[in-house]
C-alpha cells in the first residue's frame, strides 16, 4: 500500500493560512480519506490519500 499526492502548498504561506489542511477537509467532505504531510526536503504539504495495489 502507497500513498498518492492530490495537491502540494508551500510551507512558506501567509501566517493563520492552512490551506492544505482546508483542501483536505474538503476532500474528505467528499469520501477521500485525504491526510496533509510535510515534505522537509521540498519545504511543502502534501495533501495525500492512500492507495491499494490495484490503482
């Protein structure tokens, strides 16, 4: 089992901004278990969701 990217923000967004965490609220809003991440080595949050070996 892996994990896919659905979208990516940099880290360096405007103070109280969450963007990452709101698009994944939507996501999930509609049936994607969608998780945030950060990536150190890119400096950015990656919105995810799990997948199985058949996609």
């Amino acid at each position: 089992m892996g994990t896919k990217v659905l979208e990516r923000f940099p880290a360096g967004g405007p103070r109280g901004s969450w963007t990452a965490e709101e698009y994944a609220a939507r996501r999930r809003t509609e049936g994607q278990p969608a998780t945030v991440v950060m990536d150190l080595k890119s400096d950015a949050f990656l919105v995810v969701v799990p997948v199985g070996d058949e996609d």
